[in-house]
C-alpha cells in the first residue's frame, strides 16, 4: 500500500529520482566525503521539509529518491540541496572559510524523473548501481 502523504487540502504522493554530478565530473564524491555526504542531505532535506527515501553516493554523481510536496518546486529543492550542501561541503571538508563567489562544487543541472508505480524498482537501481557499473566496466574491459 502506498504511503500518501497530506497536507491541508492535498492528499499526494509525488516521488522524484533525482540525480546531480560534481562539477567536470570529478571523483569528488570519495571517501571521507562520500561517507559524510550522506548525513548532510538527510539535514537538509529535513530542514527543506522533503523526506529522503532512499539515496545513495557514487564516486562521481548523486542519486536520490526524494518525496517532495507539491507545494515546492521540483526546481528549488534540487537548487537549495546543491547550493546549501556545497556550502557545507567547502566549509566542512575542504576547508574554505572566505567567500564562495566563482566557487562551484556541482555541475550545473540535474535528472529528473518521477516515480511512480515502479518505485520498489527505482529504490533497486538506486540500491544496485555501484555493483551495475563495476559490471558493465568488467564486461567492456574483457570486450565483450
């Protein structure tokens, strides 16, 4: 059974696969960082009242499962997630105290795709990409 949410006068369901890149597609997102980037979203995300479903961080992009209420804007959400988490992020982990101007830790853009009956699937691809990618790399490296 779906787990509806609601709100004054809106009963809704609305389920976003989102997925971002730092910027030139640097393997940014490693170790340390990549272990810790985890907490920042579910802060944020708790701050920006959208609930973090499932997510999951990659050497190089970000995917995220995220229940977003319509009364945001798909749009906002993903610009408040990655301006404030760089934020963070430079503040945090790459020791930067000055002034952000000309700084920019993600690409700019995203993808977006809604969730709707297949997101038991989607929470899967999400769960299974790290493992799917080394696959794919094994397979092109035997050349097949």
């Amino acid at each position: 059974m779906r787990d509806w949410q609601s709100q004054a006068h809106v009963k809704h369901y609305c389920r976003y696969h989102i997925v971002f890149v730092p910027k030139y597609r640097k393997k940014a997102i490693f170790g340390t960082l990549r272990r810790e980037i985890g907490s920042i979203f579910r802060d944020l995300c708790r701050q920006a009242g959208v609930e973090l479903v499932e997510g999951y961080a990659m050497r190089d992009h970000i995917h995220m499962l995220l229940m977003i209420p319509p009364k945001f804007s798909v749009a906002n959400t993903v610009g408040l997630l990655k301006g404030k988490s760089a934020i963070r992020i430079f503040r945090e982990h790459l020791q930067v105290k000055r002034n952000f101007t000309g700084r920019h830790f993600w690409a700019r853009g995203y993808c977006v795709s809604t969730v709707g009956l297949d997101e038991q699937m989607i929470r899967e691809y999400i769960k299974n990409q790290e493992s799917e990618e080394c696959r794919q790399e094994q397979m092109r490296l035997a050349g097949l």
